[in-house]
C-alpha cells in the first residue's frame, strides 16, 4: 500500500500541503517519504491523518479494533483545529494497493450548511459528499471509499513506528486510542495487528 495523494488545508500551523506521489509497481526498492520542519509546523498532525486514515478503512472491515475502543475515534476532529481566520479544514489521502484506490477523507467547517454551500459550490473537494446529512446539521465530514482487498493489505502490508515514549499526548490523540505495542494470539475475524 502506498500514499498516492495526500492534500490538507487549513488545519492547524498547515496552510496548503498537496504531495501527489508516483511509485514504480515493478520496482523492488520502495523510496522512503520523509517529513522535516520545525517544531510545531505539522509534521505530527499529517502524521496522525496517515494514521487516522488507515484506522478508519481497518474499521470498514473489523468488528474489534486494538487502535481504540468500539465506537471511539484515533483521531479527534474539531472545529478548533482549523487554521485561524479560515472556515473549513479539509484532509483528503488516497491510498493506492492492488491497483486501486483508497480514500479518507475529512472536512470541517464552522459555516452553516447554506453558508458553506454558497461559499465552496465551486471549489473542489475530492471524495466529499455535500449531501452528507451529518455535515448538513453539525459541519463535520469523515469518510473512508474501502475495497474488498483492505482486509488483507492490512493484515500483510502495513508497518508503521509510532513512538510510544512520546511526552505528551497530543491533544487530537482521541482518549482511548492506544499507542502501544502488544502480543496477542490470532483469532478469526479479530483483527490483532496495530497500525
């Protein structure tokens, strides 16, 4: 699985990050993707969406998730993460495995649904559904397009180093997400491998 795309504005220090990345399939030397910066310019928090995002399309297909408790979130999204004297944040990741694509996708915003509508019916927002009945009333989005083979690009592809001596939490880290590593024996149809 790769990051094919990834485009986040204002959320945050982050103004505008668009990365469309190109990976050679036949390729046997996978180049690395490094994020540099200075404290507090938001290296963690695009970290946290990768992350957040993989969680998410693993919960399209688990029951039970090590990450967090049923029906908790990684990632917490506010509306006080958006960038100052801005009104809307929007996180859109494509993941590409197989062939084809996966995508999570996050909008906020503090606008009302009208305001919103007349404001961005031209802007482009890809993977976003204006029509969602939970951004209509309360102004927040988050949705993940999963295929049938995430279940076992989770389980086989996905390796990833969080550190967990990390001195504070941060404050998006959701209160029951586990940055941790553990045993445990395989049971079918529950998924046991972190993200």
């Amino acid at each position: 699985m790769y990051i094919k795309n990834l485009q986040i504005q204002n959320y945050g220090p982050i103004d505008n990050i668009s990365l469309n990345l190109e990976f050679d399939n036949n390729s046997s030397v996978i180049p690395p993707l490094i994020f540099l910066g200075k404290n507090g310019v938001g290296k963690t928090l695009l970290l946290s969406f990768i992350v957040d995002g993989l969680i998410e399309l693993k919960r399209s297909k688990y029951s039970n998730l090590q990450e967090v408790k049923e029906n908790q979130f990684f990632k917490i999204g506010k509306q006080d993460y958006i960038k100052a004297s801005k009104d809307f944040s929007y996180v859109n990741i494509d993941f590409e495995t197989y062939g084809k694509i996966l995508s999570y996708t996050e909008l906020v915003t503090t606008l009302s649904f009208s305001a919103f509508n007349s404001n961005y019916s031209s802007k482009v927002f890809f993977n976003f559904d204006v029509n969602e009945s939970i951004f209509q009333k309360h102004g927040f989005y988050k949705k993940t397009s999963p295929i049938d083979e995430v279940k076992e690009t989770l389980e086989n592809n996905i390796f990833l180093y969080f550190p967990p001596t990390r001195y504070e939490k941060p404050a998006w880290l959701g209160k029951s997400a586990k940055i941790d590593f553990q045993f445990s024996e395989k049971i079918v149809g529950v998924s046991n491998t972190n993200i």
